[in-house]
C-alpha cells in the first residue's frame, strides 16, 4: 500500500527583537494560526519530487543522480530533505506536494515553516515517529540557503509553536501569554522583500558605523527584556509602547518602508496600544497590538488605507502530523 503523510508548521510575527537577535541579542516570538501544509506520497520512481501550489514551481532530484541538483526556489526543501536521507542513508523515493496559508516574502516565517513542515514528513516516514529537534536541524540546512546569516528563530517557533523569548545558541524560553493579551493584527504592505538582502543591509551598515549602529542593536535586545517583563506585569500600555519603540529603532537601522511607517501612525492614531514592523522589514508585514474595543476602528483606518488587515491568534502547535 502505498504511505502518506501530511505534517503542517505554522507561521510566527516576531513581537520585537529581529535583526539585532542575528547578532545575539534576545528576541520574542510567537506562533500564529497561519499554516504551511507538506503531503508526502510514496512513489518508486527513484526521486525526490517536490511541488508548491502556490508558488507554481517544481523540482525533481533522482537519488542516485552524480549531477547536482537543479536550483529554484524549491532547492533550500530538497537540501533540507537530503540532509535528512543522507543522515539516515536512507534512499526513499517519494512525491512532496506543499500548499500553505502564510503569505511568501512578507515577514511571517514562510520559508522556515515550508522546510519545518516537509522535514517532519519525510523524518516520520522514515522513522514513525517526530524528533523536532532533528525537524528544526534539517530545515536550518534550508533557512541558511534563504538567508546566510539566520539566528534560528523562524526555524525554533515553526517548530515548537508557543511563545518564546529566543537568543541564539541558547535554550528558548517558553512564555506564558496571559489570557486577556490584547489582539494581534498583521497589517500587510503587500511589498515583497528579501530577508538575506535585509539581514546583508544592516550587516553593512553595522560594519561601516559600529559605534553608532552596535547600541542600537544593543537597545532592541534591553527593550526585549522589558516587553517580556511588561507581559508578566500584564502591562499592556507599557508593551505597546515598547512595540512602537522597537520600530522606530528598527527604522534607525535601515529597515523600515514608507510604507510602515503610515501604518504604525495609522495605527496608533486610531488606539492600537503600539505597532511595528514584523520580520526583516523593508516592505511584509507590520503588527499592531490593541484592546478588542479598538480593532474595528484601527481595522478600518489601515483599509481605507489600502492595507491588508487581519487579526491572528497565537497558535500553539508547532510541526504536528495531521495525517499518516
Ligand atoms: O522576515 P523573516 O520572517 O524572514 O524574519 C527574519 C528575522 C530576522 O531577525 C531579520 C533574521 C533572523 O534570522 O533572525
């Protein structure tokens, strides 16, 4: 009979923190309801084959190819897949079908879940059973294609779910997110960008001014810190502010857009406790927190602006196998 598997990861916003955790500083995260979807079917054709809906692409490695394999958006998968087989010495031969919720290149952790999710797949078709740890070490093999300087934190949440307060080469501590959080929207400018080319911007800049630039980075790891404690304090006027803090810092360091920075102001002008960019930035998605009472008003202000706005709830599953 031939197997199959379906695995899904789910999608994150980074409450604040990006950039500066690529260069150790601390970060938070969480998990949305947004998911990624991987259908694994057995075949006995001797390859890899892998499809995305919706990017409308495909790539095909036979197992026992001497040629390297063909690169497309696809390749970072296959690599994560291989790095998976080659652990194993195993030569499975298999059909991977992708399909995904989470908008591609606009901050929200697309290209981490896509390989989290097909390397749990493949890894529980070969061994019955979810080793995330082993999940999350294969798709590192693809986010360092992506992007060469990843800290690790789309991979970590895509994984494990939940939220988290995540530095690098540290153990990510889980945080529990009192129940009367106010809502998170994810506000998309709908310009796609690169994280590598974003990452190698601030990299640049950080090199060419680190006097300058090094507190900065600095400052969004302090300012971490004390949103993390302003959750504990179930201060949410204080976490906002920290929100809206950390983009103008982001700002500072080269990644903001026009763009974002019309919807933090919008946002705020209309109640949103604070709002950000999300992610690298430099275009994607913004986020904003604000009490229920608000989220109509502030909804309806970023559409009139032509903004997409949707509110999204923090998801708990990470990697799971929907179906085996
Ligand atoms: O835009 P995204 O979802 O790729 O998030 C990138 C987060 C960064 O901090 C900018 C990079 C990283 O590796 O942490």
């Amino acid at each position: 009979m031939t197997r199959e598997i379906l695995s899904s990861a789910p999608a994150k916003v980074i409450l604040c923190g990006e950039h500066a955790v690529v260069y150790g500083e601390p970060a938070l995260v969480t998990a949305i309801n947004l998911k990624a979807y991987c259908r694994l079917i057995e075949t006995d054709t001797g390859k890899i084959e892998i499809t995305s809906r919706n990017l409308g692409k495909s790539i095909s490695y036979a197992l026992d190819s001497k040629e390297r394999p063909p690169r497309n958006e696809l390749y970072p998968i296959l690599r994560s897949l291989l790095h998976i087989l080659n652990k194993f010495d195993e030569r499975v031969s298999a059909r991977i079908e992708i399909s995904s919720e989470i908008p591609v290149s606009a901050g929200l952790g697309s290209s981490a879940a896509v390989p989290v999710a097909c390397s749990a797949a493949l890894y529980y078709f070969i061994n019955g059973k979810l080793d995330r740890e082993a999940v999350m070490e294969a798709a590192r093999e693809a986010e360092k294609i992506v992007h060469g300087r990843p800290s690790g934190i789309d991979t970590m949440i895509a994984t494990f779910g939940g939220v988290y307060a995540y530095r690098k080469f540290e153990e990510p501590i889980k945080i529990d997110v009192p129940r009367d959080f106010p809502k998170i929207l994810v506000i998309d400018t709908g310009i796609k960008r690169s994280t590598g080319a974003l990452v190698e911007k601030v990299r640049r800049l950080k090199e060419k001014y680190p006097k300058v630039i090094d507190p900065v980075i600095h400052a969004i790891g302090r300012l971490t810190i004390e949103a993390i404690y302003a959750i504990f304090d179930r201060d949410y006027e204080r976490l906002g502010e920290l929100l809206t803090l950390n983009h103008r810092l982001l700002s500072t360091i080269g990644v903001s857009h026009e763009q974002l920075d019309l919807i933090v102001k919008t946002a705020i002008e209309n109640g949103a406790l604070g709002a950000k960019l999300t992610g690298a930035g430099g275009g994607g998605c913004a986020i904003a927190i604000c009490y229920e009472e608000h989220v109509e008003r502030v909804t309806n202000a970023l559409k009139v602006r032509g903004f997409r706005c949707f509110s999204v709830n923090v998801s708990e599953d990470g990697v799971i196998i929907e179906r085996k």
